[in-house]
C-alpha cells in the first residue's frame, strides 16, 4: 500500500475543529452530518459483514458439512482463534500505518480489502471449500486489525470533546446491533435449502460494496504523524507500543480496564449456547435470544453515556458501571442456579416461564453497564493520548483486548473442566470484576474521585453549569472560585471533564471521609506562613509544578469557606502562583468561577452548630450551580479585579 502521504500542516476544509464548539442537542444528530454519518455507516457495515460470514461459516461446518479433520465442537473455536491471531500479530503495524497516513485513505483500503476477500469467500462458499473459507477467516481478522485503530483515532480528529462521549456511544451502539444483525442473516440465509451457500457468497460481496460506497463520502482526514519510519517486525513493535501506552499511566491503565471488560464480555458470549440449552433448557432459538437482549443492553448503555454524562467525557460513570456488572452477573447466578430439569423448549414456552424473565433482565442490566463501564474509557483514551501516538496506543489496546479474550477462554475452560457449573461461572466472573475494578480504582483514583463527582452533583443536588465552553480541553489554567461549602472541590470536579488539583487549607484534610478523598485527589495542603511556613512553601512549589506539567489548579482565593453566605476579599496567593509559574515559563490564564446558591446547603457552615446540623433543611436535590467566565490574562490579574469578575458571576 502506497497511499499519499498528505500534508499535516493543515486539515481540509471539509473536517470541522473538533476544538469547537456544536450545539447539536444530542449524539443522533451526528448521523446527519458528512463527518460522522459515512463513517458509522461504513464500520457498521464491515461489523455486520464480519459476522454474516463467520457464522454462516460456523454453521455451514457445524450442521451442514462433514469434515473429517474439522470436528463440528472446534470449528467455532478454529473460526474464532483464525479471526483473533490477526490482532495479535498486526496490531502494531496497523496503529503506525493510521498514524502516518490519512485515515480516510486507510479506511478505503480496508474496504477495498474486503470486497476482495469476499469475492474468494463467495467461491469458497459456493464451492464448499472449507480451506478457502479457513483462510479468509484469517484475512477478514487483518481487515478488522487495520480498521480497529483508524476506527478510534478518526473521531478524536473530527469530534469535539463535547461529542466525543456520544460519538462513542453510537459506535459502540452501532457495532453491537451490526455484530447481532450479522449472525442473524448469517444463520437464517445459509439454512436456505439449495442455494443457501450461494446466498450467502453474493450477501457478503454486496455488503462490501455498501461499505466501500459509503466511505467514498468520509471527508479527507489528515496524518497525525506523517514523518513516521514503519517497523514491520511486529513483535518489537508490539512491545514498542505498550511502552508507550504506559508513559501515561491513567490512560494505560484505562486500556487494562477495556481489555478486563473484554474478558468479561467474552465469558458471557461464550457461554450462551451452554447457557440456553443446559441451564435453561431452551432451544437454539432462546440461545439467539440471549444474544440480542445482551446486545440490546450493550446498545442502550452506549446511548444513556451521553445523557447521563452532560455531554462530557464522564468517567466517573466507570466504577457505575463497574458496579452493575458484578450486581447482575452475580444475580444471574442465583437467577440460574435452581431452575427445575425439563424437556428443551422452544421460544414461546421459555417466554411463558416467569423465572426466565429475571434471568433476561440480569443479562440486558448486565450489558447495560457493560456499555457505561467502555464507552467512557474509550473517549478517555482517546482525548489523552497524545495525537502523534493514538493509533498506536489504540492498537495496543487491540493486543491487550485479544490477550484478555483468550484469557478468557482458557480459564473458561479450565473452571468448566474443573467441574463448575455455567451459573458459578457467572458467579466466580462477578465476584472477579468487583476484585479488578476495586484495584484499578484504587490504582487510578480519578476514576473513583469522578464517580463520587458524578453522584454528589446529581443526587445530593441538582448541580447546573453554565459557561463550561470556558474551561480549556487542553493546556494549564488557574481555576479561581468562591468558597461556600465543604463540597466547592467535588463540585468542581464534576464541572471538569479533566483533573484539577486544589490549593486547600489543610485544616479540611482533617475532617472525616473528605480529607481521604483529597489526598485520594492529590490536593495541594496550604497553611498560613506563620503557622507553618514549609507547608506554606511546599504548597507554591507544587502549584507551580501543576501548571507546569500543563494541568488546572484551582484555588479558593478567599482563603476560607464564608461564614456568612458572602463573597469576602481575595487574598494575594494567588498572585504568589502566577509568579512562581511566570519564573518557569508558564503565563496560565485564570478562570474565575462562581459557586451559586450552595449558600444554606448541607455542607454549608449557614448553622451555628457548624456544617451539616440540619442535612434535610432545604430538602432533598436543592438546585445549586457553577457559573465559568471567560479567561483572564495572568498579565491582567489582581485580586480586586477577579473578585468583581466573581461577584458578577454571582448575579449573572
């Protein structure tokens, strides 16, 4: 492949700034516009052709031919380790060919790619030729291997951050709903008596066609690393690419976490014939059934990701997530474990049992928060990796997702041969994500600081933000608040779809529950000079590093929480931060903000008894909110000035 290498000093007019801001109301309505709609459509299709072959492939060997050195119990599991070798061994060489290409070009060779192997196929599968079709199996696993990284590296490039949640949300949406309409033709054309194997052929040919059509129309998208030297030894590439991935430790520990949902997935996917037919007692039809309410569920959790986080890069949904999918794996156990013996049924007669409806809803519940649990670490990757290198670290990912997979089978496996039974795998499978998702949790504390974010602006308030366009998606600033409540800094938090480090008087790492989740924050302590002059020290030598290293600082320049409900004067530590960063090089601008109505809330100190006296005074989710103005110049500020800009805030 010799594509032109394009030039990186400019983007086509035809790709929006993904800095910009969009005022589309919500994720569809992307699907209306050129630079998302053709690219949906296009991997959607190349998903639903994916399956349409292997599991007519699947069938065909299982049911209807009789292959002496392809026994029908391992011909899903050779179909299936054919598709997946690719991943590992090409992974890498696919991330650098989307870092130094455009990413159109790629996704029209891949489609390209594919018609021609579905032509082979359509003669292997007229033919009844199983080699041909074994060996397409493994070229369709290198179609999917190149597309995997430009599929996640386009949207970072044509999606603001605002959309990029949504954007992620309707492809995972769309890559489920394709991967359950492709087994579904898949099985019902190739059981067509007499030309089912035919039928078959030409729908692959002609769904490859569509996706080639639909990607003539994806808008040019320049190289993010056009310079770049291929290395096409793909073991030391390999390697290569999980160092990288792990220069930034939040991001590859994110990719540990996609490739542990993978894991979890697969068990559950595996196991459903298992699962329909000796625990259920159902038929092939209720084994189909299981797999569309767990694609539903998957689908439906991508979708809620961008209601539920404010059209933001929410991760604080993660350990939600997180904690679904072990509720209802581990209910599904006891949903599953006791059902009577009976005769195989079919659709209808499974549907009629009340017990079984429980067990459907642990699987749709279950893949629900699947959805919310990937759908933010994927953006999260995407929005932190470094550009230059996203393909790459996205490829990565693919290495670590197919090693977890197999993983997964193999210890499937060895439990079955062990002797559990298919309901204790689900049990053991839920017990372990609590386990894994605790200790990433805990090893990447973001995620869990989000969470209580998340839940604290939205279930202890009812928390609005006004102005978030203002909060830079990159770069280092100096956030400037009013100070109300115990809780300014979670809100805060929940306002920022990035990290902020706060300046906090370090009387409040004291006080129970909220002085561990600061520390968890890494917020910088902060006391008087005469009280504690290291501290005191300590405190601007950390900031400066803060700003530095390119990240938000936000501070309290009033120095205390108000203990009557007003704005007090700002005191000059401020202008000590901007110095010190100034003497590094650094001129971030600060960003005032304003607390609103927190005033006489539960963590307020508006009762004599101090904060929390009575919780319940104002009810439950009282309205508070977060107004963000724009920027002011480090050159321009003085604590005078940025209390009026905050005072305003407060009556705007």
């Amino acid at each position: 492949m010799h594509p032109e290498t394009p030039s990186a000093s400019a983007a086509p007019a035809s790709v929006p700034n993904p800095t910009q801001t969009h005022e589309d109301p919500n994720q569809f309505a992307l699907l209306r516009q050129r630079r998302f709609a053709p690219f949906f459509w296009t991997q959607f299709s190349g998903a639903a052709n994916d399956n349409l072959f292997k599991f007519a492939f699947t069938v065909m060997v299982t049911y209807q031919l009789s292959v002496d050195w392809l026994p029908p119990a391992m011909a899903g599991l050779v179909i299936g380790a054919l598709f997946i070798l690719p991943f590992l061994l090409f992974s890498a060489t696919s991330g650098q060919l989307t870092d130094k290409y455009d990413k159109t070009k790629m996704i029209r060779f891949v489609k390209n790619m594919e018609i021609a192997i579905m032509l082979v196929a359509a003669v292997g599968f007229i033919g009844g030729n199983i080699p041909i079709l074994l060996l397409c199996t493994f070229l369709m696993g290198v179609h999917s291997t190149l597309f995997g990284p430009v599929k996640f590296a386009y949207m970072p490039q044509v999606l603001s951050e605002r959309e990029l949640t949504g954007g992620n949300g309707m492809v995972e949406m769309g890559t489920f709903v394709a991967i359950l309409l492709g087994n579904v033709a898949g099985g019902l054309l190739v059981a067509i008596p007499g030309i089912g194997h035919t039928t078959v052929g030409v729908a692959c040919v002609l769904a490859a066609l569509v996706g080639r059509a639909v990607a003539h129309f994806i808008p040019s998208v320049p190289a993010t690393d056009p310079g770049l030297t291929i290395n096409w030894n793909p073991f030391t590439e390999t390697w290569r690419n999980l160092k990288l991935a792990h220069g930034n430790i939040v991001v590859f520990r994110s990719l540990l976490g996609i490739s542990w949902m993978w894991f979890f997935g697969a068990v559950f996917l595996s196991q459903f014939p298992s699962l329909a037919k000796n625990v259920l007692h159902g038929n092939e039809q209720v084994a189909s059934l299981l797999l569309v309410v767990f694609s539903i569920g998957i689908g439906i959790g991508s979708l809620l990701c961008e209601v539920l986080s404010r059209r933001h890069v929410e991760i604080g949904l993660v350990p939600l997530g997180a904690i679904g999918m072990s509720v209802f794996s581990i209910d599904l156990y006891f949903a599953s474990r006791s059902l009577p013996p009976s005769e195989i049924m079919g659709l209808a007669a499974f549907m009629a049992q009340g017990a079984h409806w429980r067990v459907m809803m642990d699987l749709l519940l279950l893949s629900l928060f699947a959805g919310l649990y990937s759908v933010p670490m994927y953006a999260l990757i995407q929005m932190r990796s470094q550009p230059t290198h996203r393909a790459r670290i996205i490829a990565a990912n693919n290495i670590l997702n197919a090693l977890f997979m197999i993983a997964s089978s193999l210890i499937a496996g060895a439990l079955l041969g062990a002797g559990f039974t298919v309901p204790q795998i689900f049990l053991f499978t839920g017990i372990a994500n609590a386990v894994v998702a605790f200790y990433i949790f805990m090893l990447v504390p973001e995620y869990l600081l989000r969470f209580v974010a998340w839940v604290s602006s939205r279930f202890v308030y009812r928390f609005k933000v006004q102005g978030d366009e203002n909060l830079p998606s990159a770069g280092a600033a100096i956030l400037a608040c009013n100070h109300v409540s115990f809780v300014d800094a979670v809100l805060l938090m929940a306002a920022s779809p990035r990290p902020i480090y706060f300046v906090m008087d370090h009387r409040i790492f004291r006080v129970p529950v909220l002085g561990w989740l600061f520390r968890l924050a890494k917020a910088i302590p902060i006391a008087p000079y005469k009280e504690d002059p290291k501290t005191y020290e300590a405190a601007f030598d950390r900031a400066a590093q803060v700003l530095r290293e390119g990240d938000l600082l936000a501070i309290f320049p009033e120095g205390g929480i108000t203990k009557d409900g007003q704005l007090q004067e700002f005191k000059g530590g401020i202008m000590k931060i901007i110095e010190r960063a100034r003497a590094e090089g650094v001129e971030a601008p600060v960003i005032p903000m304003a607390l609103t109505n927190l005033w006489g809330s539960y963590f307020s100190r508006i009762e004599q008894g101090g904060a929390m006296v009575r919780p319940f005074r104002r009810g439950f989710f009282s309205r508070v909110g977060l107004n963000v103005g724009r920027p002011v110049a480090s050159t321009q500020v003085q604590p005078a000035l940025l209390r009026t800009r905050v005072a305003d805030l407060l009556q705007a």
